[in-house]
C-alpha cells in the first residue's frame, strides 16, 4: 500500500497538533479579547500582541530549521490561523510566514525575520500587475516581497507606505515598487516564480483557515443569543428560520476546514498532485464567510448590527479579509485554469 493512501483522505488531529491547537487557542483567549481588537482598529496592528506572539515560537516554527525555525509542517500552521481567525487577531502573521517561507526557500533569510523583529509582508494577488499596487500589510512592514517581471524582489522604504482605510481593519497601504529605497532581487526566472506561487497557495491556505476560525466563532456568538433569546415563551433557536442556517453553517465550517488541511497537507506532501486544493479551499471560504457572519448579524437583529456588537466586528473582517488578495474571482478562474490544463492533458 501506497504510505500516503490513507492519508490523502484522513485528515483527523493527532495528540501533537491537538496540543498545538489548544494552546494557541488558550493563548489567543488570554491576549486578545474583543477589546484589544477593537483598540487596534486605526493602525490594524497590535504591536504588543505581535511581540507576544512572536516570543510563543509562531514565526519560528513556520521555517525550516535549516533556516533556524522549527519545521513545522502546512497543517500545523492552519491551526494556528484557525485561532487566529477566531480571535480576529489584529497581527500579520499569515502575511509574515509566507513571505518569511518564500524567502527561505530563495536563500536569504535573516534572523530578525525569523523572530519576528523585522516584519515581511506579501504581495498575495494571483494577477500580476505592474506599478502601484495594494499591500494588505504595507503600512507596517520592514520589508515587502512582490513579483516584478520574472524576478521575485525585496523592498524596503525608508518611509513606510501610508495606511488606507478599509472595511477587513487591515494595515493596508499603497506601494510602489519605484519608490523603494532598496531592492534586492531574490531570485529571478520560472523556478522563482513557481516558488512565488507556493507562497501564494500557502497565503491562501491559511487565509481559508483562519475565515473557518472567524466563522465558527460568529457561529457560537449567533448559537449562544439564539439559545437565551424567547419569542412566544420559546427559545428562537428552536425556530427552523433560525436553527436551520445555524447549521448550514456548521457545515460550511467543517467543509471548509477538511478542505483547507487537505490542502495543506497535498502542498506539504504532493504539491504538484492536487494544485487547484489551495485556491479552492480560498474561494469557498472567501464566499462562504461573508454569508456566515451576515447571517449571525441577522439572528441578533438590531443588537447584532450595533457598532458596539461583537458580531459587527466579525462582519466586516470576513468580507475585507476575502479580499485583501484582491478579487477571489481572480483565483476562481486561476482553478479553472488548473482543471481545464489538466484535463486537456
């Protein structure tokens, strides 16, 4: 029997991860509440948070320990964006890790990068587009890898990017290639740019697994109201028009996270087997999200759609989230693109 057979279609927890799930979980409970999130709106970053962190061993363990990490693998990481999501965490790390990973497979990795203390964000966007273009961490970042022609580049401004507002309350800003006060080529040609697309595959790996982590929980925000709030000596949640979507989107929580670690594992394992699973698990849970939250808002009513109400929080991340890698229709055709090549051959 083939050693990964059962695997690519097992995709339960072991001890290990269980343990790493739980204490991140623990640890995103601990340092960042509602409150803390809601402080960090205006830059979209809790530097506070980040350092903490970043001292709990999350950017190290992303990298090989060639490159003085851990080595953990994919699906280790989507636990930790899981929680990420589920706390609505108002730090980098998905951005940081890719770009940290890209980097270390091109070479040039710096300890300050595997420890967090200089910041690397990614261009995420599958389109790539000359000039000017939105980075959803540009207006904190040390350094920003982007794709220019057939070379994979490093940036870095001796003025960081302005930060533009927007709805997912990321530290996203404007950058301009021609603007940097240094670049550094990483790598250049198809064997660069196939590694570039890793990184955006990984990006959209854990982006889907932390839209699970935000949906569950606008799931348990949405199930808990149900369960306390009676209409005609009666829990709503005992209503069809309510426990019914309750559950679709149940579903879509455990769809979309079986989905998002088998990807994770086929990158980790057979990257070159299944490469439409990374995209798709993004797309669905691009999709999916913003319906989930708007219907938790909806259980709640008025309540849920104050401004002081955790579920508006939860709202609005999972629609800006979905796009902060621009337009996931982009990445739907980019699965086309895949199935259709395939099939053709």
């Amino acid at each position: 029997m083939d050693r990964y057979e059962l695997r690519r279609l097992d995709y339960s927890l072991s001890e290990d991860h269980e343990a790493v799930q739980s204490a991140y979980r623990e640890f995103f409970k601990t340092h960042c509440p509602i409150e803390t999130v809601r402080a960090a709106e205006e830059s979209g970053f809790d530097k506070s948070l980040w350092e903490r962190l970043c001292a709990m061993g999350a950017t190290s363990m992303s990298l090989p320990e060639s490159s003085g990490g851990d080595g953990a693998t994919l699906v280790d990481l989507t636990l930790v964006a899981e929680e990420l999501g589920r706390a609505l965490a108002p730090v980098p790390w998905i951005d940081h890790v890719c770009a940290a990973r890209l980097m270390a497979r091109l070479g040039t990795v710096e300890p300050d990068v595997v420890n967090g203390k200089q910041l690397v964000a990614l261009d995420p966007r599958q389109d790539n587009l000359a000039g000017v273009r939105l980075i959803p961490t540009g207006s904190i970042a040390d350094h920003i890898i982007v794709r220019d022609g057939d070379d994979v580049v490093r940036l870095t401004f001796g003025t960081r990017p302005v930060k533009v507002d927007n709805i997912g309350k990321l530290p996203m800003a404007w950058v301009d290639p021609a603007a940097a006060d240094d670049r550094a080529v990483l790598g250049s040609g198809p064997q660069a740019l196939a590694e570039y697309q890793r990184a955006l595959d990984e990006w959209r790996v854990l982006s889907a697994a932390a839209l699970v982590g935000l949906v569950e929980e606008t799931m348990t925000i949405a199930a808990e109201f149900a369960k306390s709030r009676y209409t005609l000596g009666v829990p709503i949640s005992t209503l069809q028009g309510i426990s019914h979507p309750l559950a679709n989107i149940a579903i879509t929580v455990q769809g979309g996270r079986n989905l998002a670690r088998r990807a994770a594992w086929f990158l980790d394992n057979e990257p070159d087997e299944r490469p439409e699973l990374a995209p798709s698990a993004f797309v669905f849970m691009a999709e999916e999200a913003s319906k989930a939250a708007t219907m938790a808002v909806h259980v709640q009513g008025g309540l849920g759609v104050s401004a002081e109400a955790a579920a508006t929080a939860y709202l609005v991340r999972a629609r800006g989230w979905s796009l902060a890698g621009g337009d996931p229709g982009v990445t739907a055709k980019y699965v086309a693109e895949i199935v259709v090549a395939r099939e053709s051959r």
